[in-house]
C-alpha cells in the first residue's frame, strides 16, 4: 500500500488501539525527524510532502514497514491535525509533462488547416476579385460548377465517341422486378401465413410480409428450393422463371403471370384508396408475348363486376 491509503489505514489503527508498539514508533521516528533524517524540518512529518516518497528508507532505520511508517507519521494530538494531514497527503501529485489528460487532447499539428479567407482585402493575398480574376464566365456566380461532361459548349466526349450495342427495352422491364424465392415462399405456407386453398397473390404476400411493402413494377418468382415444393401451390405474380413453374406445376400446383401497371398495382395493394376500382391496364405491345391471358383475365373481372365490354386491339 502507498500513500494517502497507508496512512489512513495506520491512522485508522492508532486511533482505534493505540498499542505501546505505535508509540514507540512513533517516538523512534520523532527522534529521527530531529536528527536531520529528511533535512533541516521545523514543521511536522505528517505535513512534509517527502513522506509518500522515503517513507521505505524511514521503515529500514526503524526496522519497520512502511504501514507501522504511516502509523508512526499520523499525529496523535487531535482530529484537527489529523483532516489537515490527510487532506495535505491526498492532494494529487502534479501530472507527468508527457501524461495525456482531457485537458491536453489536441489534434496532431497539420490535422487541420487553416480556411484561406478570400475577398478581404489585398493584405490577405486572396483579396478584391477572391482569385477569380476579371469578367468571364469563371468569375460568375456557379460558373465553375456546370452540367457533368460539359466542355464550355464544343461537343462533349460523350457524343463524340462511337456507340456500341442496345438496351432491351423489352427485358428491362423485368430487371426492375422485386424477386421471391420458392425456399422464402414455403417457408410462409409452412407456417400457416398463406392459404394454399386459394389463389395466393401480390397482396396477401405483401400483407403477410413475405414481400416488401415497397414494391414498384410486382413480383418474380425464382427457383432456389424448389426441391422443398412438396405440394400444390396456386400464385399469381408478374413474372416466374421457367425452372419455378415446372417445380410448382409438378406437384400439382399452377402459376398465373398478370401485368400491373403504376396505377393498377396501387389498386391492388391498397382497393380501401379507391372508390371505384380502376380496370387493369393492357400491357404495352413489347410485353404482350408475356402476358397473351391477359385480356382473358380483364374479361373475367368485368363478369364478376356485371360489366360488359369490348377488348381493344
């Protein structure tokens, strides 16, 4: 034990049994103090700040440890003393020039450079026209900022270069559908999310959150697990892979592909925001080799509304 927690462990002592050990320990140590052993002192061991650092040399004199030094150096006289010594040894020592406190943290010398300050005169070197120079369009208000690839107006690298290959706008369309997996889609059945005895759509699987709330073209369904298709399953969705339709229609199940547009999905998901339910839209003459049902599906829905209608070409 050092310092302060020695002597108020000794202090503790004296006061509770004051043994005739301590005292003449005590008057061992007294004695020293006289004979010069830490110097010319006029004031009490007990107030010299050299006591926490020789207080072992004092132990060996006196042929005792450094708790009996502590117990020796606590005065006896009376409490006074005693808060004054304790309150003079716990003062903490002053930190180490090289010991990094809270108040010493400081960026690393360069981490931060100083903001140059333009337009404040010619003293600060960046002053009058702020390095922009005169006139011009680089000496106007975003002038330098500009459109991406813009060349001051000649023709642009981007339409100077030769083009090569195409976009497929017939296939783009189902790049940008959301994708389900038949392993993540039996998992739902399993457990009683879906009702196999009827036809599962878009908006049970979105109500049941095997789909994502945000959907923006509909639903393709892929074949990853579709060894775990062990019985009949009838699904509705915009797209499936071929591997996927042959999975669910062996086991005895059957996958019906339907295009939703922007307006027609939103009535599909959410028919509580619509008073009239708005009829399905046609899918556009690229996708009409996807869909070629559709027109049988839009008659169907007119029937069961009572209504009557003549498809369009």
């Amino acid at each position: 034990m050092r310092g302060a927690a020695s002597f108020r462990l000794g202090w503790s002592r004296v006061l509770s049994a004051p043994s005739p050990q301590a005292r003449a320990v005590t008057a061992a140590l007294a004695a020293t103090t006289r004979a010069g052993v830490f110097g010319q002192q006029s004031r009490p061991l007990y107030a010299s700040p050299l006591l926490s650092w020789r207080k072992d040399n004092v132990a060996g004199l006196i042929g005792g440890s450094s708790i009996a030094v502590a117990t020796a150096a606590a005065p006896v006289r009376s409490r006074l003393h005693a808060a004054e010594s304790m309150r003079m040894l716990s003062t903490p020592r002053p930190d180490h020039p090289n010991q990094v406190t809270i108040g010493k943290l400081r960026d690393n010398p360069g981490a931060r450079k100083k903001k140059r300050r333009l337009g404040r005169g010619i003293g600060g070197g960046l002053g009058k026209t702020s390095g922009r120079g005169h006139k011009g369009q680089l000496s106007r208000s975003g002038g330098r900022g500009g459109r991406r690839g813009f060349e001051g107006g000649q023709n642009p690298l981007k339409t100077r270069i030769p083009k090569h290959g195409f976009r497929n706008k017939k296939h783009a369309y189902f790049a940008l559908l959301d994708t389900l997996n038949l392993n993540k889609l039996l998992t739902w059945v399993k457990a009683g999310r879906l009702d196999t005895t009827q036809m599962i759509t878009m908006k049970h699987l979105r109500d049941n959150g095997c789909i994502a709330k945000t959907i923006d073209k509909g639903v393709k369904l892929l074949a990853t697990g579709k060894e775990q298709v062990d019985r009949p399953i009838q699904i509705e969705v915009s797209d499936a892979s071929k591997a996927a339709i042959e999975a669910i229609e062996a086991a005895g199940g059957t996958v019906k592909r339907g295009y939703y547009n922007a307006l027609g999905l939103r009535a599909h998901f959410k028919p509580d925001k619509f008073i009239i339910i708005p009829r399905r839209a046609a899918p556009p003459p690229r996708l009409a080799w996807k869909y070629p049902l559709h027109y049988k599906d839009v008659q169907a829905q007119l029937a069961a509304r009572g209504e009557q209608t003549k498809p369009s070409a």
